[in-house]
C-alpha cells in the first residue's frame, strides 16, 4: 500500500508531466486557393478573390487566421443583377474586418454578422444573395471556430480520414440557406436568413490537420473518398504542395461536373428527393486548402 507522502508525489508526478506535454507553440494555417467559373475561364481569378460567382478571402492577424467563402446565388442574373457583386463585397468586407481586429476569434458568426449589417447600411444598394462559411483558427488555444450558412463548407482530415466537417443548410432541395439584400418593397418575396442561423462549430486541432474549405461547386461534384484520395498527394506543408494539390482537385472537380454519365453527389441528391438526374453539376468552383502548422511570424 502506498504512503500518503508516496502517492502525493506520484500525483505530482503525473501532473507536472501532464503539463510538460503542453503544447506551447502558436499554430497558423498555411493556405493556398484554386478555382474554376463554370464559365470555363480555369482558374482564373475575375476580379479580387472570386472564382464566377463563387469569393472567397485569406486573412492573417497576430490572434487568428482567418478564411472564407461565399457563393453568389446566380439567379439574380435574370434581374439584371452580377450575383458575384454580392459575395464578393461581403467577403472583401470580412477580410477587412479580420485585418483591423475588429472580431473575435471565437465567434465567427459576429463577422459574417458584422459583415452583412455593412453590406445593409451602404448608401448605394447591393443586390444579391450568398452563401457563406468563415473559418477562424486560434494560434494560442489551438481551436478551430467556424460559421457555415448554406451548402459550402469544410472537412478537417487527420490520418486520412475526416475528423470534423461542416453541415450542410437546406431550405429544400437546392435550396440553401442564404443572406439576402433584397429590393425596396420586395423584401418578402425574396428568401433571406439571419448570420445568426449559421452552423457554428469549435474543435481542436493538431500540427498537420488539413482543413479543406469549398463551395458546393467542389462538393456537389467530388465524394469524399476521391478528395482523400488527392490528399493523399500532399506530402508537406509548403505552399507550393499545397497549391498543386489545392489546383489538383479544383480541376478534377471541374471536369467531373461536365461528364454527363457520371453520378455526382448532386445528382445522388436529386435522386433522393425524387428527380430523375445524372452527371455531374456545372458550377463555380472555390477550394481553399490549408495545412495545420507552427506559427513564424
């Protein structure tokens, strides 16, 4: 039988080597972007960070880093309106919002919010709908914090297999949920959620995760299993890996959503729901691939 003096130090023991295990180090995400507008123009970025309709930013703060994308509702082509106007300005406005330190790496519903009440307050209209989901990842406590409103999304894969993923909003079949600014008077008619709808998550995460972040232009189109299978591809964490990787699947997506007898996972869905459809889903295309590393400033 051990001593109470024995026991307090094997106690003492096993916290102090608790502690030494800590891991101090600050972690950032390295992140590289590829896309396609289902316009054909490969990867090529139509103005800012915008993929056709689909945006997206990478923002650095010495608290957080901090990425998104959004996904322009085209519909609004049929009034005249550029959808890419919409998503576009809403993610150069959470980007800026990042860059000033005006947010809380805890709480990323608050820039989407934040970002969309300016996106109100302009004195000259902005028109459109978007999707939209925000990753935040918390050097000090390691976390990863995220807001996902509709059907883009992220996975975090470990060990090659997806440890966490967002989920996805539907009113009803391809129908997301959306922030809207509608016309004067027409506000009713056009379908519209709050920021504060967004899934919202935290979870922890280690040196080497990958956090896969994209439109529903790349998972409409692409399974899990074949994303693993190009992951399987990266083998470091330097952006020139990681951007042929990101570029990789980005164009095999692309190719699948105009290969007419291919079964998507669109197409999978409309089945479900009662549709007769086949092939893969011609879309814009935004992937934002990061690595899980230790911070250099």
């Amino acid at each position: 039988m051990l001593s109470v003096l024995s026991y307090g130090r094997l106690v003492a023991r096993a916290v102090l080597g608790g502690l030494s295990q800590t891991d101090s180090r600050d972690y950032s995400l390295v992140t590289a972007s590829c896309g396609f507008g289902k316009d054909f123009r490969k990867g090529i970025l139509k103005k800012g960070m915008c993929y056709g309709d689909d945006a997206c930013f990478i923002a650095r703060h010495r608290s957080a880093d901090v990425l998104g994308v959004a996904d322009g509702v085209g519909g609004w082509r049929d009034y005249g309106v550029d959808p890419s106007q919409f998503s576009g300005t809403l993610m150069k406005t959470c980007e800026r919002l990042v860059k000033e330190g005006r947010f809380v790496p805890t709480n990323p519903v608050g820039i989407l919010t934040s970002s969309y009440y300016e996106l109100l307050q302009n004195k000259v209209p902005l028109l459109g709908s978007s999707t939209a989901c925000i990753v935040v990842l918390d050097r000090q406590s390691h976390q990863l914090h995220t807001a996902n409103l509709g059907d883009s999304g992220f996975l975090v894969v470990r060990g090659g297999e997806v440890v966490h993923r967002s989920d996805e909003q539907q009113h009803y079949f391809n129908t997301p949920f959306q922030l809207s600014i509608a016309p004067p008077g027409a506000e009713g008619a056009v379908l519209s959620d709050s920021p504060d709808a967004a899934d919202s998550s935290s979870f922890d995460v280690q040196l080497g995760d990958i956090i896969l972040t994209a439109t529903d232009g790349l998972f409409d189109n692409m399974p899990d299993y074949m994303i693993l299978q190009e992951l399987k591809k990266l083998k470091n964490s330097n952006y020139e890996s990681i951007q042929q990787t990101a570029r990789s699947i980005a164009e095999q997506a692309h190719v699948l959503a105009y290969d007419p007898n291919y079964m998507s996972p669109f197409a999978q869905f409309a089945c479900d729901n009662g549709l007769n459809v086949r092939g893969g889903k011609p879309d814009d295309i935004t992937v934002l691939l990061s690595i899980v590393a230790e911070y250099t400033d």
